[in-house]
C-alpha cells in the first residue's frame, strides 16, 4: 500500500534540524511528494521506507525553499538570533535518498541544489 506523510510526521524531524516553514508550505510540499507514493508501492519498497524517503524529500525541498534555519542564539537579554537560508544541512538526505531510492521514484522532484557561484572582475 503507497505510503502517505502528515504534517505531523515532518516537523518533529524539522524542528530538530532547526528549520522553519509554514505550515501552508509544508502542506504543498507533502502534496508534490506524495506523488511519488505509487511508483514507490509498484517498485517493491516497504511502507517504511516509502515514509522514510518521502520526509527526507519534505525536508530536503523545504531547504531549497528558502526554510530558515537558526545559526546562532544568544539570550540572557542581549537577546539575538541569527538565520541562514541554504540546502547545506540537508545534502546528507539527498544522499540517503539516492542510495535508497533504487528505482528513482523521487528522480523528478528538485532535490539537488543548482547554485553556482558568481564571480565578477571589472578592469579598467
């Protein structure tokens, strides 16, 4: 049976990674990534790993989507936070899901990060 994901079943694990979406947001992200449920059931993957592939896939888009993460946290009341907004975190979980996904099931969602550095030089 094609395995399906909850809100509530992501963001324990997005907590813990220290990202924050919107739940409206995380919502069409489970949307996108259930797609992939039925390629997953016709190819043989247990319903464990179908839930375990299909969170990574929630948490890896939701980096890409511009979730921000704390960086740092100060308080006794000089109170401070500071974010970054990068997929860093999260490359571990695209590797996992290569390894795992044998059959490409998540092969047509965005997973990878296309950033490329920009460097400029202006001679005169």
């Amino acid at each position: 049976m094609a395995a399906q994901i909850t809100l509530e079943d992501v963001k324990p694990m997005m907590a813990e990674l220290g990202f924050t979406v919107t739940d409206a947001l995380l919502t069409l992200l489970l949307s996108q990534v259930s797609g992939v449920s039925a390629c997953m059931d016709g190819a043989g993957y247990s319903e464990d790993l179908q839930k375990l592939l299909l969170i990574y896939a929630v948490l890896r888009l939701a980096a890409l989507s511009g979730a921000r993460k704390i960086s740092s946290q100060s308080a006794p009341s000089g109170a401070s936070r500071s974010f970054t907004y990068d997929s860093a975190g999260t490359d571990y979980l695209l590797k996992q899901i290569r390894a795992w996904d044998s059959n490409g099931c998540l092969s047509g969602l965005p997973l990878s990060s296309n950033s490329v550095g920009f460097f400029d030089v202006v001679g005169g």
